[in-house]
C-alpha cells in the first residue's frame, strides 16, 4: 500500500472512530454505536485492544453517556413524580431518603454442640465483631451491641 492508499485508509478509520465515540456519548451501549456508526464489533474491539488512546477515549465517552442517560432517566423520574406516579415517588424516596430505605433484621438462635476451646472463643468473639460491623444499624451508642455478653451464652450453651 503506497503513502497516499494509507493516508486515504488512516483518515477513514480516524473518521470511524470520532463518530462511534460521538454516539457512545449519547448512547453508551457498544453495539449500538457500531451499529450505527457502522463498524463492526470485531473492529471495535481490535482498535480498543489495538490503541490504548482510543480505549481511553471510549472509557470517556461511555462515563459521559452514562451520566447523560442518567440525567435523562432522573428528568423522566421528576415528570413522573410530578404527575403522582406512586412507583415513581417509592423509588425517588428509597433511593435518596434513608427513612425510607428498606431495612433488614436478623433474628436467630446459635445452638452450639461442643464446648469451644479458648482459641475458638476468641475467635469467635473477633467474627461476631467483624459481622456486627458490617451488618448491624450503627446507633446513637454502639456500645448496646454486647459481644461478651453473646459469646459467654454460646460457651455456657455448649457446656
């Protein structure tokens, strides 16, 4: 291929590649932009793979797309609160409002068979801890959660 077919080829491909990331803009959803951009799949990939600039690019202009669909989702989900679309208003208020986020509550019993070494009960006591952490509401005193208080029933349930 001599300088001017390549020239001719480079300037094609760069065109291609403006325009699918102007769709991905708007639309950031990979097959359609090469739909309708007109490159295929495979050539979208081999470039991503290819030039670590235009995988860059994409990166940017999916992460703008999304945000533009996310306006457009949350200006559809004010036109419907406003027209007092009750799914519309659970979601906004679930979404946003923690007084009205769903909860979880756990209540259970652990029965123990066997009498837990020294060892095992300081572990124990490290895990209910770490899960107590991650799980349980975190209150105005997070003393309330007496971990001691839990292990020495299990120990004496085993004994």
């Amino acid at each position: 291929m001599n300088d001017k077919q390549r020239k001719t080829v480079d300037d094609r491909i760069a065109k291609e590649k403006k325009s699918l990331l102007e769709i991905l803009e708007k639309t950031p959803v990979v097959s359609v932009a090469c739909e309708r951009s007109g490159v295929s799949k495979a050539t979208y990939h081999r470039w991503r793979a290819e030039d670590p600039e235009f995988a860059e690019k994409v990166d940017g202009a999916m992460s703008e797309g999304k945000g533009f669909i996310s306006d457009v989702a949350k200006a559809q989900l004010i036109s419907l609160i406003k027209d007092k679309n009750f799914p519309a208003l659970k979601l906004w208020l679930q979404s946003l409002d923690p007084d009205f986020r769903p909860s979880l509550a756990i209540d259970g019993e652990i029965k123990i068979e066997k009498k837990l070494s020294p060892e095992e009960a300081e572990e124990m006591r490290r895990t209910l801890a770490i899960i107590s952490d991650m799980m349980l509401p975190k209150g105005p005193n997070p003393n309330d959660y007496d971990y001691e208080r839990y292990l020495a029933q299990a120990t004496e349930r085993r004994a």
